[in-house]
C-alpha cells in the first residue's frame, strides 16, 4: 500500500502541534508541568523558551507543526522508497490471475411475429345441434 505523503504530512503535522499545545496549557495552568519535558524540547528549538508564557506556547504549537510536517514528508517518502510503492507494481503471475469471464454475443433479434386475424368463434353446442338438424330437413 502506497503512503500518501500529503494525508501523513499533516497527521504527524497536526498531532505534534496538539500534543505541544496540552503540554503547553498544563504547564500554564500547573507551573512546574512538565518543565524537564519542555526544557529539552526548547533544546530543540532554539526560538521557543519554556517560559510559560501564551506567546511562547504559540510559537511552540507552529514550530511543532512545522517540524511533524516535515517528519512526516521524510517518513512517507522513505516509507514508499523503500517498499517499492512509489513505482508501478510489478505483475503478477498468471497462474495467480483468474481467466477474465468471456462476453457472449448480443443474441439476434427475432422479427416481430405477424398478427394474425382472430379465429371465428364456433357457435355453441345447442346452436350447433339446431343448425345440424336444419341440414336435415
């Protein structure tokens, strides 16, 4: 299955952007939250300083989004290298395949049958009987 690089981009992009930012509310609503945590991710990124401020924490949050955007850029890219996804796959082999169901023809149309007259009706029994012994007379 071939990663799709954009969807990846933005996953890892998204998710590290919010896993910064609860990081970052926690630590503005409990001083003292995670400071080993946010004092190695300042590490990281020299323009965000763990100093608990709401300027900070949004720095942070966009760095970190820019940063997953990129991790995941780099990830589906190798991903796809490296399993061979990124080329056309290769077939299969025939003996795997089923043989393609064949199509029949279109069946002929017959022409359309004439119409023909409507039979006489015979005369029923009695009138029949009446009729006979008519002739006889």
């Amino acid at each position: 299955m071939k990663l799709s690089v954009r969807g990846l981009m933005l996953a890892t992009g998204f998710g590290w952007a919010l896993a910064m930012a609860v990081i970052g509310v926690l630590n503005i609503l409990f001083p003292g939250y995670a400071a080993d945590y946010l004092k190695i991710v300042s590490a990281l990124y020299p323009w965000y300083k763990a100093t608990g401020a709401t300027a900070d924490l949004v720095i942070g949050v966009v760095a970190a989004f820019i940063d997953g955007l990129i991790c995941g850029l780099i990830f589906a890219l190798l991903y796809n290298l490296f399993t061979g996804k990124g080329k056309k796959a290769a077939p299969r082999r025939a003996a795997a395949r089923r043989p393609a169901a064949r199509k029949r023809p279109a069946a002929k149309k017959r022409p359309a049958a004439r119409k023909r007259p409507a039979a006489k009706k015979r005369p029923a029994a009695k009138k029949r009987k009446a009729a006979a012994k008519k002739r006889k007379r």
